[in-house]
C-alpha cells in the first residue's frame, strides 16, 4: 500500500493483471485527485490552447480567442508565439497543488504530474520534429529562495535533455504598464549563447500560462537572438 502524493490517503493497487505481476509502474496519485483535474479537452483557440467551449462567443476571432488576437494584431508581438498547449485547466484543486508545489516548495508533488504530462506531450509534438526543450528559468534570488526551478523539473519528465539556453535578471518587478512595453523594457530574459539558439525550434516548459506574457516575453529575446519559432507547453492554462 502506497499513499497518494496529494492527499495522503490509500492509493487503490486493483489495477488488474499488469499491476499483479508488477508490469505497470504504480501511479503516485489516487483516483479521487486524479478525477478532480480537469484535462484540457476538445477543440482549443489556436495559439494559446485554451478550450474552444470556454472562449464567450463574443470574444472568437476565427480560430483564436480575443488575448491572441490582440496579440498578433500588434506588430511587435505578432508570430512571436506560434503556439501553446497545455495539459490540465486551472481549477480549484489545481490552484491548491500549484501554491504547494511552488510557493512551499515541495517539490515531490510534481511525480504527480508526470505521466499525464509526458502523454499530452507525445500527443501534440511529432517524435520526428521535437523542438528543444527550454524551461523558463528563475532569478538567481527566486531560485535561491525557492530551491528549485519547478519549470525545469517539469521539462525532465520529457524525453530528451531540456537546455537551460534561457536566464533571468534579478530585477522582478511587474508593473501595470501596457503589455508591449513590458515586453521591452522589464524583459529580465536574456539568452547567454545565442549561437545555441540561432536556427532552431524551441519549445519552452513552465507551469502555467496566465496572460502569455511571460512565454511571450522570453519568446522575444529567443527572436532577437535568432531562434526560428517558438512554441510553449504548460502544465497548467488559467
Ligand atoms: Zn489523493
Ligand atoms: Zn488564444
């Protein structure tokens, strides 16, 4: 008996055959936290991957929602993303793992993660065109505090070596200035060997995807310093 990495309580082992004779590898979660996520499902808004039914009639623009429109609607933003994905919604259940996972830094939870993580992957990117992985880093001071890098942990359960090509300033702050201009003058990314990035695909990694700033953000630095496209997948999409 084994108990679950969420809520503690028994992880059922009646699995059948396989688990019996110890062909399947255990699930570190039990059938209730597994059911309270909810996957990301169905059609999805082009770019950003946010569920197609979620998107108010009024704010569908063709196939993406009004936040990519915008968007690509603006010169210095337009292509920067071509797309994200991402494999569970941000409910309740979901905010409560997040906070734990990141903010109180335990990082075991994300083996929670893995499976589910890997099979949405190996759905959406081709075995044959796999861009490199490039979790979002942190601050030196953010990392320092936190112990670890919860974007890169993720990228590991992927196959290949994610390539830290990314870093991030110190200077954190987040201001309530026009998205555009954040993009320019607060971009704390930088990219420190752009011959690495020059030419290639990238896929970025990170938890949750929230306005698309921060993907969008690093996507920018990843242009300038010559990568050919740039997509991101999270675990999360809010
Ligand atoms: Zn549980
Ligand atoms: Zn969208």
């Amino acid at each position: 008996m084994r108990n679950c990495l969420f809520c503690h309580g028994n992880v059922s082992s009646a699995f059948g055959w396989s688990a019996f004779l110890g062909l399947q590898k255990r699930h570190p979660v039990c059938e209730d936290c597994e059911n309270s996520f909810q996957l990301i499902t169905g059609e999805l808004c082009e770019i950003c991957g946010r569920e197609w039914t979620l998107v108010a009639e009024e704010n569908r623009h063709g196939d993406t929602c009004s936040d990519c429109f915008r968007w690509e609607g603006d010169p210095e933003t337009t292509g920067l993303l071509q797309q994200n994905r991402s494999v569970y919604q941000y409910n309740e259940q979901m905010k409560d793992i997040l906070a734990r996972y990141k903010f109180r830094g335990d990082a075991v939870l994300a083996q929670g993660f893995q499976k589910e993580f890997r099979n949405t992957f190996e759905k959406v990117w081709d075995k044959k065109v796999r861009p490199i992985l490039v979790p979002i880093p942190l601050s030196p001071e953010r990392k320092y505090e936190r112990g670890f890098n919860q974007s890169l942990l993720l990228a590991e359960f992927l196959p290949g070596k994610p390539e830290e090509l990314l870093s991030k300033n110190n200077s954190d702050k987040q201001s309530k200035k026009a998205r555009r201009e954040r993009l320019e003058r607060e971009n704390t990314f930088y990219v420190p060997e752009p011959e690495k990035v020059m030419g290639k695909s990238i896929l970025l990694i990170d938890d949750i995807y929230t306005t698309g700033t921060t993907v969008r953000m690093a996507a920018k630095v990843l242009k300038d310093a010559g990568a050919k496209d740039i997509s991101s997948y999270t675990l999360v999409r809010s």
